[in-house]
C-alpha cells in the first residue's frame, strides 16, 4: 500500500505485542499480552519465564493485531520489530517471530531501537509534535534528553548518571512496602500524601542537563531504616515527598533544555510519562514560557508494538532495511550525538 503498511512487535520485557500502524500516525490495531499480573508474586520480572510466556503467545498476538486491522500479511509493507534494549532471551523471541515472517513474505525487515519506539508514540496523538523539540525519555531503565531537529536528527543533551527515574520509584516502592509495578503504585500512595513532608535532596550535576537519583534513593532508605516501620500517614507523605523530588529533577532540567535550544516544543517518551505527577510538573514549568507539551495516552507510554511500527515507517520511508542476520542487543543506545 502506498500509506505504508507497517507490522510492528515487541517483546522486549513482559509484555508480547503486535501492532499495525498506516503512514506512521494510524493505528489500525495494537494488541498488547502483558505479563504483570504473572511477576506480581515474584516483586519482578523473571527473564527466563518471560521468555517461555512470550513463546506461548507471540503468534496469537501477531494473528490478533492482523486480523483486527482488517489486513493480510500480504498487504504489510515492511516488519518492524525491537532488537534492543531489553532482556536478552524476550528480545529473540520477537525477533525470530519477524525474521520468519519477512523471510516467508519477501518483505523489508526493520530492526527498531526500543527508546526511539517510546519517542515516536507521541507521532501517534491527534496532534503530533513538530520540530525541533526536546524529549525527555524517562522508564524503568533510562533517563535521557534528547534534541531533534527532525526525524533521525537526535543529540543527546544528557542523561541520569546512576539510577534511571523508574528504577528509583521501583526501589522506593518495595522499601515502603508496596508491589510490582512500583511506579503506578507510588504515584497512587503519593495522592494522599504530602509532597512537602519529608526533605528530600536533589542531586546538582556538573552536565547541566544530566540527572542523579541515586542520592535520592538512598534518602528514602535511611528515613524508612531510622523512622522504623511507617505509619499509613508517613507512607503516603514519603511517597509524595520522592515523587515530587523526582518530577520536580526532570521538569527543571528539561525546562533548561528547552529554553536553551529555543524550542517551543517538549514531549515526554517511556513509561513513567504516564505519571500525572510529572505531567503536572512539566506544565507548571513550561507553560508559563508558552513551550507546549506532548505526551501519548497512558497506552501507548508503556511497552506496545504501535510505537515501534510508527518508528519502524520513518526509518522504512528512509531507507532501512536489515539483513536477516539482525541479532538482539540487551544494551542498544540511541543512536545520537553527543
């Protein structure tokens, strides 16, 4: 089809997804089997249970997300699929799965970077951003700020230096006693809290644009080992004194970008995105500057295939193409400057 048709799947951790996405900003379809409510016991993902969950599932998901695009595997015009970052044996899952079916079709395969997956979900809004712009990638394993002059033209401006942001609200979440996922979690048990209750430090870095949670983490740590066991109260307000430490780190920063760059644009990329904490944050500080803020919908910000399809299309429609050689990477860096 001359909208470019793109098959999208991911697989990178416990969640098997499928997705069809037209001309990078329709989605037809974006099925999504996550795994969470399965590593709730564990208080984590387990590589090698996920590996075997995504097995099971990643042919009846991909025939799912066909079918419900009113498409055949015939009419796709090229496979898109994450070869990295992620967890080693979930990556080959998915990666096989594409290789088969690009081989068996004769069609183009696209090796997509997961981070960049995240970045281009906002391209699937009603109102999709519009260069040059600042993101802030914020998940479970990294946080990064990235300019873009255009598609395929990011400069990274920094990055944390020790604990990616979702990492810390994981370990914060089991100190003070709260399940898998921690994120969601936190931010739930932070709605009854007080955001000024606990002095909290923020890190000073010396790249202007970088970030440090470690510190930060570590306070959390010694309040729950010298306060003892935490009452309802002093749980909530912890929770609302981290998550405001955090998001007040990452809004003071990316304002900092921005202003610097002169962009009146800023979009927010990954899975802590969909916290309405920070989305908050972000608007109380670049509003008043007039700078606009894009995000997904709750979806589309954590792991699903329609953002690696609308990734997948502008490197298509760029030329990309992948032999079937294309291995998994557990450590894939955007490809950036800087």
């Amino acid at each position: 089809m001359s909208e470019g048709l793109i098959l999208g799947i991911e697989s990178s951790c416990d969640e098997t997804a499928a997705a069809v996405v037209a001309g990078g900003r329709r989605v037809l379809s974006n099925t999504i089997a996550s795994q969470v409510e399965l590593f709730r016991k564990y208080g984590g993902v387990v590589p090698e249970i996920a590996s075997r969950k995504h097995l099971e599932l990643i042919l009846p998901v991909i025939r799912e997300a066909v079918e419900t695009a009113g498409a055949t595997l015939a009419e796709i015009d090229a496979i898109a699929v994450t070869h990295g970052p992620g967890l080693v044996g979930t990556l080959l899952v998915g990666l096989s799965a594409a290789k088969a079916l690009a081989f068996g079709l004769d069609k183009p395969l696209i090796g997509v970077n997961h981070l960049q997956g995240h970045i281009y979900a906002n391209f699937l809004t009603e109102a999709p951003p519009s260069f040059p712009l600042v993101c802030l990638v914020v998940s479970g394993g990294h946080t990064d700020l990235i300019y873009m002059a255009d598609h395929g033209e990011m400069e990274l401006l920094g990055r944390t230096l020790d604990d990616a942001a979702g990492e810390a609200f994981d370990k914060v979440a089991r100190a003070v006693g709260l399940g898998y996922p921690g994120g969601p979690q936190v931010e739930q048990l932070a709605r009854s809290g007080d955001p000024e209750a606990v002095p909290l430090p923020r890190a000073h870095t010396e790249g202007p644009y970088d970030f440090s949670f470690s510190g930060l983490k570590t306070a959390v740590l010694q309040y729950v080992q010298r306060t003892g066991p935490l009452s309802d109260r002093q749980r909530a307000d912890l929770a609302a004194s981290f998550q405001h430490a955090v998001t007040g780190a990452l809004a003071e920063k990316t304002l900092k970008a921005a202003l610097d760059r002169g962009v009146r644009q800023v979009i927010l990329a990954g899975g802590v995105a969909a916290n309405g904490a920070l989305r908050q944050a972000m608007h109380a500080a670049l509003d008043p500057h007039g700078i606009a803020l894009g995000y997904p919908p709750p979806v589309l910000c954590t792991d699903n295939a329609a953002m690696i399809a609308a990734a997948g299309y502008h490197l298509w429609k760029a030329g990309v193409r992948h032999d079937l050689d294309l291995n998994a990477v557990p450590g894939l860096g955007l490809r950036v400057k800087g």
